[in-house]
C-alpha cells in the first residue's frame, strides 16, 4: 500500500511541474509579443513591429489556407432528408 502512494505522489509532483512548465511557456510567448514597445530607438522598434506584421501576415495567409482545404458545408438535400426521414421511422433509438 505504500509503495502505490509513493507513485501517486510521483504523479502528483510530475503533473504539477508540467502545469508550471506549460505556463512559464505561456507567459514567455506573451512577453515576446509586448517587447517591441520597450525598445528606445525608433529605427529599431519600427524595424521590430516590421518584422510583427509580416510574421502576424505569414500566421494568417498559413490559416487561410488550411481553412481553404476544409471541406466547404453542403446543405441536406432533399433526397438525405427523406432518408434520414425515414430511418428515423424505422429505428428509434436502437
């Protein structure tokens, strides 16, 4: 019996330290973004916020295209509604 509540103390401890790892993570990835404003000299901080936008235009043409290949919606037609009117007849619930 003991030997099962060391490993879950193991797991406790593991899955604690993932947790803080994944926010420090977070909180980095935050702080990278902000830090173009603290930049003092104006030709480097236009040059960063350059760098933002064209890295923000890359991030949104790459999700444009994965949306382009979903697939698009098709409505039900007519002949699925009748099917689906059907079955729902035949089987109910089963």
């Amino acid at each position: 019996m003991r030997r099962g509540s060391r490993y879950d103390r193991s797991m406790k401890l593991a899955t604690c330290l993932s947790y803080a790892l994944m926010i420090s993570t977070l909180a980095t990835a935050a702080a990278a973004a902000e830090q173009c404003r603290f930049i003092e000299a104006r030709s480097e901080r236009e040059a960063c916020y350059k760098r933002q936008d064209a890295e923000r235009a890359a991030r949104q043409k790459s999700d444009e295209a994965k949306q382009a290949q979903q697939k698009p919606y098709e409505p039900m037609t007519q002949e699925d509604a009748q099917l689906a009117k059907s079955l729902r007849s035949i089987c109910r619930g089963c």
